[in-house]
C-alpha cells in the first residue's frame, strides 16, 4: 500500500503564485515609468535620429553632471510646465553659442555636423515664423546650471532658439 501523499491547501498554492506575480507586475509598473520612460514621438523635430511614430526610452536615472555635448534630454518646456520636449545638448553652462548659415559653433569652434543628423527628406513644407533658410542666430553665453538645446530637425524643431536656454532642473530624462 502506498502512503497518502501530503496535499497542499489550494490557499497555499494561489498564495505562491500570486505574490511573486504581484510583485513582477509591481516592480515592471515602477521600472516602466519611473526608471526608463517610454515617449512616443508625435513629430519630426528630433529626425533622422527619432523618427515620427516610433517610441524611445528615456532613462530618468541619470546626473546632471554627467550630460553631454550630444546627448539627447527630455525636457520640461520653461514656458509650458505641461508640456515636454526632446532635443540635443549642444550648450553646457559657460559655453557661448550661436549658428551662422546652419553651422552651430560652441566656443568659437564649429560643432562636428555629423552631431545633427540630415534629414533625408528635405521636403520643408514652410519654414516656422521667426526662422529662415540660413537658419543664423546671435551669441548667447549659457549661464550656471543651464543648457542651451537644438532639436536636429532645426527647420521644425522647438528648442533653445525659441525657448531661451533650459535649467539644469528642467531636464527630465536621458535617450537610453
């Protein structure tokens, strides 16, 4: 005769499925939103680098120490607090910064142009009030804890030009 095997309640056995699963589903949420941040891109300011529709990640735990020239943020507009924007740091706090026929220069040096990608559609279907082809803009210094951006699209993109340099506080995420 064989011995009755010893049965588990069926409390014991939805117990440890569901807590670990809970725990899964909980940890996903918080790493989902609150470390790496999925946006969908709604426009074409950040192409060719972030095309239209697509969605990039950005990763919220970084230090504003350790941005870049180059590196794409996503930032809290300074003159919207609802609203967000992605672009590319070409401005650290004391750099001076201006554009002539297209070409940025940071110090007095031009940036590298492979830093803003061409589009490869130069199908431009009006150029924005306030901006034209030559796409030429005064020196301006970036003060202490600020950032001066540009998006890559610079014909459609909202960005420093418009906005003004963006406080370190308003840098929201990092391009993972």
């Amino acid at each position: 005769m064989s011995k009755a095997k010893n049965k588990v309640p069926f409390k014991t056995r939805l117990l440890t499925f569901a807590i670990p699963l809970f725990v899964g589903l909980i940890a996903a949420v918080v790493v989902k939103y609150y470390v790496f941040t999925p946006v969908h891109i709604p426009n074409q300011f950040m192409e060719p680098t972030l095309k239209i529709g697509s969605t990039a990640y950005f990763n919220r735990l970084f230090r504003s120490k350790h941005l870049g020239i180059g590196d794409v943020v996503l930032v809290r507009s300074p003159l919207d607090p609802n609203s967000v924007l992605i672009a590319r740091i070409v401005g650290k706090p004391g750099d001076t910064i201006y554009v002539q026929k297209r070409m940025v220069f940071r110090n007095d040096t031009l940036l590298d142009p492979t830093s803003f990608p061409e589009s490869s559609s130069n199908e431009i279907p009006m150029i924005p009030p306030g901006k034209t082809e030559s796409d030429d803009m005064p020196k301006v210094t970036v003060p202490e804890k600020s950032f001066f951006l540009l998006a890559d699209n610079r014909e459609l993109g909202v960005d420093s030009r418009t906005l003004g340099v963006v406080q370190e506080s308003h840098v929201i995420a990092t391009l993972w």
